[in-house]
C-alpha cells in the first residue's frame, strides 16, 4: 500500500490522517484498532468464498502495517 493509499483509506474510512494516528492515546488506538478489524471482518463475510474487496485488503494491509516494527 502507498503511503497515498494509507491516507486516502484513512480519511474517507475513519475521517483520520496519519499524523490523527500518531497522536491517540492507548485507549483511543486500541478502539481504532477495533474499527479496523471490524471493517476487515465485515468485507470477509461479505465476500462468501470470492476475493475480498479492495476495501477489506486495504483494511488488512493497514492492520499489518500498525503491527509491523
């Protein structure tokens, strides 16, 4: 994911930017955290089976990105 694809993705998902995420409190990251995982979990039980949608990979790939050093 571009470093553009992360804030577009944040933005009209979240209305957040990556500095937004920079700045939250434990408390505030581990509810986005949350929103996150339910958007990926939304768009996999929406795909039944096919390819997930670009939505849900973007949500994976933002996931993967928050738990990576």
């Amino acid at each position: 994911m571009s470093n553009k694809g992360i804030d577009l993705f944040l933005k009209k998902e979240f209305g957040k930017t990556v500095e937004d995420l920079m700045h939250m409190t434990d408390s505030e990251y581990d509810r986005f955290t949350n929103m996150v995982l339910c958007v990926e979990a939304e768009e996999n039980i929406k795909c039944e089976g096919k390819p997930l949608s670009r939505r849900g990979k973007l949500a994976g790939e933002l996931l993967d990105l928050m738990y990576t050093d």
